[in-house]
C-alpha cells in the first residue's frame, strides 16, 4: 500500500483523546481511513472519544509515546503532550520526555513504516517574541531554564529531530506551529485563559486576569485549526513547514474576559492576580505561508467561536 493511499489508511493520532486530536479524529473519520488513536490519559479523556468507540474504523491504544511502539501506520499525527502550562509544568521532566522521547519513537516508527508524519508545534517556539507578527523564520526569543522552558524548549527540539529524521532519513515531515487554539472538549480544570473564563463567568467567580491584562493573544477556533492541519498533511513531499496555523486577530486579555462576561451575560468580577514568569505579551501569526501553501484562512470569528465554546462548558457544568 502506498505511503498515502486514497483510501485505507491508517493513520496514527497520538494524544487523541486530548481536545485537539479528538477532533482530528472526528474530522479523519469522515473520510475512508483508519484512524488509531493512543493517548496516556494524563489530559486526556475517554468522554472525548466515547462516541467514536462503536465505529468499526476507530480504535484506541493506552501507551505513552515516551516508549516505543510497534503498530503499522501510513500516516502519523503527533499531538501527545500537555498544553496547558498548569498541565505541563504539573511534571516539567516528564513534559520534556514526552516531547522529545515521543518525537524519537514517533519519528523511529515513521521511518520504519515509510509513513508521513505531523508535528503538533507551538507558536511557544517563538518565546517572548522581539518580532510581531511572527512570521516562521523568526528564531524566537525563549529562555532555556524557566518554568515554561520545559515545553517550549522540548517542542523547539522535537522540530529539530523533524527536521534532522528529513534531511537524514528522508521521512516526510510536516511541521505545524500552532497557535492558541479554543472551544469545546477543552478541560474546565484547563488553566488555559478561554476555558478559566468562561467556567468562572458560568460559575458567577470572579474573572482572573493575570498581570493588567493588556498583553495579547490570537484565538483560533478548533475547526478552523483541524481544517489547517489535515490540509497539510495532503500536501506534496517537498512542503515540510514549518508553517504557522493561528487566527491573526489578536486581542488583549481584558478585551476577551469583557467578551466572555457580555456574551455569558455573567456578574462576575474581573480581579487581577500577578503575571506568571516569562508570560509572554504578546502574540500574532502571520499566516501568508499557509494562505500560500494549503490556501487556508480561519472562518470562524471570535465572538461565534465563544458562542460555541460556552454552550459547550455550559451543558458541561450543568451535567
Ligand atoms: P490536551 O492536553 O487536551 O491534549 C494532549 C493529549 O496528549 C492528551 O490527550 C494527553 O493525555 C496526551 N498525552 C500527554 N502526554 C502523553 C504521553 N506521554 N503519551 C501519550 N499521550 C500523552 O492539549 P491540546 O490542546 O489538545 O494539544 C494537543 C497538541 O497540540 C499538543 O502537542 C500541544 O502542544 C499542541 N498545541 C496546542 C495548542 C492549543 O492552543 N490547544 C497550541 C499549540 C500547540
Ligand atoms: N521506534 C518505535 N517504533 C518503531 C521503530 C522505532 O517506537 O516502529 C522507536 C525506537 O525506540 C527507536 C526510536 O524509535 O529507538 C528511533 O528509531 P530509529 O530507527 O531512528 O533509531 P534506533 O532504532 O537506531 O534507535
Ligand atoms: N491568563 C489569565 N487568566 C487566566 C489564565 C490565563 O489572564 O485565568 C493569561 C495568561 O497569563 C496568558 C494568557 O492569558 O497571558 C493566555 O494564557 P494561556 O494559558 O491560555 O496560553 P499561553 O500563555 O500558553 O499562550
């Protein structure tokens, strides 16, 4: 079977019972293939994948891609690993092997299968970035040995082993660096600022700003983002990326806790608590790569993105 066969394939989600790749599992099972989710349930949850469990193309693997695994694949997505900063300093060694070991054996198996393989990166490749918009050869601007090194770091790492496992192995690679990205199946134990406000103005607490709350984010809705990430998987060889997928609206965090309390028509209060170590302030993609590359452009505003996200948190709350 050849490495991307039309139909048949089978293809490998890892983290797949996360909020991003239950989604992606959603969306590839829409078409003919095969999808093979593995996830270690430290973030993930088996709610997000119990409706796939009756389809006869969907399976799952408890396994943790820090060891190695020996399945026959055509296509592998690597999404395994926490991406939430409370989740992923909870461990910051464990983050780290993840990241790294994960991209070995992920990268080891493609090698062996002949498969293509999809790198969940971040935009935290970029750090406290000293250029606005980042656009993908910007180096960045990252700390080697703070709280959130552990992620930026090892994800910055993961690329390079991509990138080397290309040019000295010749596996197909694609890179995405994704930026903020929102709406349902996130944790409401989260910590991330969109699932942390909604719950808290749901709940009638008061909105946590962190710092003054005029530093700034991108907010992609998930479909938007799932869309991106399939498109360049289908693209041909020679286009590795890295390529950025975000929504370039960007907005301040107050701005977004003062959508969130108009559109959950919520009382709560806004108080603010310290801005934690190496935040960073601010924080846009410039998208002309991937308008170029897999012509693609978010379609789903913030506003309606949120309407989305908090009818979701709402029905989970209420549960
Ligand atoms: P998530 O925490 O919901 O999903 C991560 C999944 O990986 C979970 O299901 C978790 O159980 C699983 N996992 C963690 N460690 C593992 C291990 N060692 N072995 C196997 N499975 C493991 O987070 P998400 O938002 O869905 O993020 C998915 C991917 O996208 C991550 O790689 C993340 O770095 C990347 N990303 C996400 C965003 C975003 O805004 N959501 C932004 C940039 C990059
Ligand atoms: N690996 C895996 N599944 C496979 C092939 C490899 O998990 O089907 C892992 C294995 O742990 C290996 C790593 O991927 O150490 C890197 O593989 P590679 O072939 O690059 O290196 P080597 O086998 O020489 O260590
Ligand atoms: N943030 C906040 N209140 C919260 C959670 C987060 O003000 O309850 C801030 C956080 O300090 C950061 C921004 O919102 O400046 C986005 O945080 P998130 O953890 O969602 O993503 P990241 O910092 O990884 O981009």
């Amino acid at each position: 079977m050849s490495s991307h066969a039309e139909t048949d394939r089978r293809i490998l989600v890892t983290g797949g019972a996360g909020f991003l790749g239950s989604h992606l599992c959603d969306r590839l099972l829409e078409g003919d293939g095969e999808v093979l989710c593995l996830d270690n349930y430290f973030t993930g949850r088996r709610r997000n994948i119990a409706h796939l469990l009756g389809n006869p193309r969907f399976e799952t693997m408890r396994h943790d891609v820090t060891f190695p695994v020996y399945v026959e694949v055509d296509e592998i997505y690597n999404l395994a690993c926490p991406a939430s900063p409370i989740h992923y300093q909870h461990d910051p060694v464990q983050t780290t092997k993840t990241s790294v070991h994960g991209a070995i054996n992920m990268l080891g198996l493609a090698k062996r299968c002949g498969a293509r393989i999809l790198q969940a990166s971040t935009s935290e490749v970029y750090g406290d970035p000293a250029v606005h918009p980042q656009t993908e050869d910007y180096w960045g601007n990252v700390n080697p040995i703070g709280p959130r090194s552990c992620y930026d770091e090892s994800k910055r790492c993961a690329e390079t082993l991509f990138f080397d496992y290309h040019r000295q192995h010749r596996v197909e690679v694609k890179v995405a660096r994704i930026f903020n990205t929102y709406g349902p199946r996130m944790h409401p134990d989260d910590g991330r600022v969109v699932s942390n406000f909604i719950v808290q103005a749901l709940r009638g607490e008061d909105i946590t700003i962190y710092g003054d709350g005029n530093h700034t984010r991108s907010f992609c809705y998930v479909s938007d983002l799932i869309e991106a990430i399939v498109r360049l998987m289908d693209t041909p060889a020679d286009l590795t990326g890295p390529i950025n997928i975000g929504n370039p609206a960007e907005c301040t965090v107050a701005e977004l806790a003062e959508t969130i309390l108009r559109l959950t028509d919520s009382r709560s209060s806004i108080v603010y608590r310290p801005l934690p170590a190496d935040d960073p302030r601010q924080r846009r993609p410039d998208i002309t790569r991937a308008r170029e590359a897999i012509g693609w452009q978010p379609t789903v505003g913030l506003e309606d993105g949120l309407i989305e996200t908090i009818r979701y948190f709402r029905a989970v709350l209420a549960a």
